[in-house]
C-alpha cells in the first residue's frame, strides 16, 4: 500500500522547491536574453529608420535640384530651337569695311539692287553684323 509519510512528503515538497527555483531562475534567464533581444532589434530598427528617413531627405533635395536643372536645360534647349529657327543669310566675299557704320541699313540697300525692289530694312532685317574670321586673306563676311 501506499502510505506517505512526513517523511517522504518533506522529500517531495524539497523536490517541489528545487524544480520551482530551478524553473524561475530559467525563466528569469530567458526573460532576460528576451529583454536584449528587444532592445537590439529596437535599436536596429530606429537606425534603419534613421537612415531611411536621411535617405528620402537626401533623394528629396536631389530631386529637387535635378528638377531645377531640368527647368534651365528646358529654357536653354528652347532659347537654342528659337535662335536656330531665325532665317538666317550669310553674305560672303565682300571687301573689309564696305558695310559703312550701319550694316542693316547697307544689307537692306543690297537687297535693294539684288532684288530690285525697295526693301524695308527696319521690319524684315533683324540684326546685321560682321562675323570675324580665323583667316585675314580671305573676304570678311557679313551675315543679317
């Protein structure tokens, strides 16, 4: 038969002590490498986040000044398509200085006796000016 005795109740409650100090200083432990754990990856993701949070900002400014740029490329690209869309003539081989102090009033007057018309200098000639050349034997030229 079964009887217990003090003796072996004592015995069981020891055991009972044992298994329970055994048990929270395991739980303890584990509680404790659980505490780090959360606090590494805690720390991990407020650094990676940190990190993105510079990232973005930088990529903002970037895009920002890449967008700026691209406003000015804009503007040169049209002011460079508005200047090649000018009608442009080129007159070669006239003498040095034959285009006395106003060169649109004498490119007009050239146009006169070329075309043999009166030819309006003030609305149809833009600008009249001499190109300068790398090559001083050769006639200077006059473009309108």
């Amino acid at each position: 038969m079964a009887t217990t005795t003090a003796q072996d109740i004592k015995e069981l409650k020891n055991q009972e002590k044992h298994v329970n100090t055994h048990f929270e200083a395991a739980f303890k432990s584990i509680l404790e490498k659980l505490r780090k754990m959360h606090l590494n990856v805690k720390q991990m993701f407020t650094t990676r986040i940190e990190i993105a949070e510079q990232l973005a900002s930088t990529s903002d400014g970037e895009a920002t000044a890449a967008n700026f740029e691209c406003k000015i490329l804009g503007y040169r690209l049209a002011a460079l398509e508005d200047g090649c869309r000018r009608n442009n003539i080129r007159i070669e081989g006239l003498h040095e200085n034959c285009e006395s102090l106003n060169p649109v009033k004498f490119v007009a007057e050239l146009f006169s006796k070329i075309i043999e018309e009166d030819f309006k200098s003030d609305t149809e000639i833009a600008a009249a000016y001499r190109l300068r050349g790398s090559n001083i034997s050769k006639p200077k030229t006059i473009s309108p």
